[in-house]
C-alpha cells in the first residue's frame, strides 16, 4: 500500500493579473495551480536548480546604448 504524503499550504503574494492570466492558461492545460506548482516544486528537486534560467533585465540606459550601437555600427 502508497505511503500517504501529508500537504502543506504554500501562501504566496502575487500580481492578480499575472495570476488570473496563468490560472486561465493552466486550465487549457489541464491543470489547476496547486498542480502546477507542485510540478514546478518537483522539477527544482529533480534538477536541483530552478528549470529555467533567470536573467538579469537591462537598464533603460542600456537598451539606449545597444538601440544606438544598432543603428549606427559605426559607433
């Protein structure tokens, strides 16, 4: 017989329009968000690190400098 898992609740605050747009993709998938989240939380520990990889956003003085860069090779 299964070993039964006890649950815990996991509270997180989000954007409610981040949330409301997830929610309705994850529902085309076939998926509610506590199982969603459980796979997320799964694939962290199968591949001990998080399953994408973040990134660091520009600045607004960057993107300025590459749009300049770009627009003008001769730079």
């Amino acid at each position: 017989m299964g070993k039964i898992m006890a649950k815990a609740n996991v509270n997180v605050r989000i954007d409610s329009h981040i949330k409301e747009l997830a929610t309705k993709l994850l529902h085309r998938m076939g998926l509610d968000q506590t199982t969603a989240i459980e796979m997320f939380y799964r694939q962290i520990i199968a591949e001990r690190r998080l399953p994408f990889q973040p990134v660091v956003a520009s600045t607004l003085d960057e993107q300025i400098a590459a749009a300049a860069i770009k627009n003008n090779p001769k730079c």
